[in-house]
C-alpha cells in the first residue's frame, strides 16, 4: 500500500500504522471468512466511543468486493498537551484468499485527506 511521503511507518506484516501529526492509517490483517454486512455491525459494536455515520456500503477495491464504514471517535491524547480532536475514520473490509483486511483511515474532522487516503486505499494489494 501506497502512503503519503514523510508519513512514518510503525509495525510491519500484519499490523501496520502509518501516521503524521493526528493523521492515522492503520493496516490489520487476519485470516477467516469474508466480512458480511451482519459481522460488521458486529464489529463495529465492539468500537468504544465510537459513532458509526454510515455504511456499511458495499463497494470495489482493485477488482475485489469490499465494505466502507464511516464513523468518529476521538484521537488519542497529544503527547505535549494531553489535548484529543475529533476523527472521521473511513474503515475498509478488504477480503481475499481466506484473509481478511481492515483498513482505517482517520483524519481530524474538517481536514481534507481525500486524495492521500484515496491513493492509499486505491494501491492497496494483497501478497
């Protein structure tokens, strides 16, 4: 997967953070059975403080079926001054080959990281 230039990259295989300043990708991968609209209301249950916006919406990502969730929650505490904002997240449920991606794309609410995070999701490839 593609990220945008002067991002830093934390972990590597299957769980993998890209990030810069409040701006968070996070990568997730596990084995198991595609993602249906019921397991991720499931899921989605399990996300404290979190407020689901819509989805999830069925869609295609580089010729596979996927899901996109949008929801908010708040960022984690800055390390200087302890302050949170308030993050749109666009979450993905890519499936392939018995394994299952996860894939959120957090910003602070009223930042435009369309393009950044459309080049993310867009690149993303399966190994």
């Amino acid at each position: 997967m593609k990220y945008p230039e002067g991002w830093a990259q934390q972990g590597t295989g299957r769980r993998v953070a890209f990030r810069d300043k409040n701006n968070i990708a996070r990568v997730v991968v596990t084995t198991g059975a595609p993602s249906t609209t019921a397991s991720i209301r499931t899921d989605l249950r399990r996300l404290v403080a979190a407020k689901v916006r819509s989805g999830p919406e069925p869609l295609t990502i580089s010729g596979e079926h996927a899901f996109k969730v949008v929801y908010t929650t708040a960022s984690a505490p800055n390390t200087v001054t302890g302050k949170r904002v308030t993050l749109q997240v666009d979450r993905y449920y890519l499936s392939h080959a018995g394994k299952e991606a996860i894939v959120d794309l957090g910003t602070p609410e009223g930042v435009d990281n369309v393009d950044a995070y459309r080049l993310m999701i867009e690149s993303f490839r399966w190994r």
